[in-house]
C-alpha cells in the first residue's frame, strides 16, 4: 500500500501542530512551575522567551492548570 505525498505532508504538519500546541507548552508550564521562584536573571529571562514563544499553546491549557503558590506554614 502506497502512502500518498498530500497524506504524509497532512500527518506532518498534525504532528507538528500538536507538538507546537500541545507537548512543548505542557513541558514548559512543568518547567516553569519547578523554576520560578528559585530562578536567576538569565534563567528568568529563558523562562519568559519560552512562554513567549509557546504562548498559543498556553492559552489552549490555561484553563485546565492550577499553579498558585502553595500556602505557608506559620509557626508561632
């Protein structure tokens, strides 16, 4: 069975869609939600040119993450 061009070009370019869209926005909020209270200034830097640069795919998981600060501990 031959695979045809338009067929290969139309999975390509769904995978890299949802490689763009999906898997580096997600590996990227993991990233940052590790890093950035610990961060330095280039780091920080790094961090905001990433959620710059998948910023579509952050919209499109926005709703379904919650990463507020965890509350702290007061001890008298």
């Amino acid at each position: 069975m031959e695979v045809s061009t338009e067929l290969l070009v139309l999975v390509v370019y769904i995978g890299l869609a949802g490689l763009y869209l999906l898997i580096l926005p997600a590996l990227t909020y993991a990233y940052l939600n590790s890093r950035w209270y610990v961060a330095g200034s280039l780091e920080r830097a790094f961090m905001y040119f990433l959620l710059l640069f998948f910023f579509p795919g952050m919209l499109l998981l926005a709703p379904f993450l919650n990463f507020r600060p965890q509350p702290r501990s007061l001890e008298p």
